[in-house]
C-alpha cells in the first residue's frame, strides 16, 4: 500500500516532523518506507528520514507492507496533511 503526498509544513522534513513521524511509524508492524524522488528511505529512522533534507511542498510517496499497512499509510498521510502535530 502507498499514497503520495506533499509536505505542508514550512520547515519541511527537519528533526522535529521526522521525530514525529518515526514515532507514529513505529506504532505500526509493517514494514514503513519514504520515497522522494528515486531515493527511499527506512521511514522507522530518524537519521534517515532527515538525510532525505525535503523542504516545503516536496512530495513524497508513504508505501508500507505488512498486517496493519492500510491503517499505517493512513496516519502517516494524515499526519503529514496536519503539519506534523499529533
């Protein structure tokens, strides 16, 4: 399962977004990846979701695989479309 979406926030994909989207990605079983471009990245690691250094309105395309996958792309998109706050 995946859906794409684009960072709102005005910071972008800095520590702060990162740490809260690890946190949510790790509520899930599923395996959780971010794809920016031809670049995907473990989207349970901090330090890699910051190396991908995405800005304003960057997109990015959430894709997990596993048992709870549907509910895990959900939130993840949900809490990119609200700015990162929980």
């Amino acid at each position: 399962m995946e859906k794409t979406v684009r960072i709102l926030n005005d910071e972008g994909f800095h520590a702060r977004p990162a740490g809260v989207f690890v946190k949510k990605a790790s509520e899930f079983t599923s395996t959780i990846e971010v794809k920016a471009g031809e670049v995907t990245k473990n989207g349970k690691s901090i330090m890699a979701l910051m190396s991908l250094g995405l800005a304003k309105d960057a997109e990015i395309t959430i894709k997990a695989q596993g048992p709870d996958e549907a509910a895990a792309v959900d939130a993840l998109v949900d809490l990119v479309n609200k700015k990162f706050q929980a």
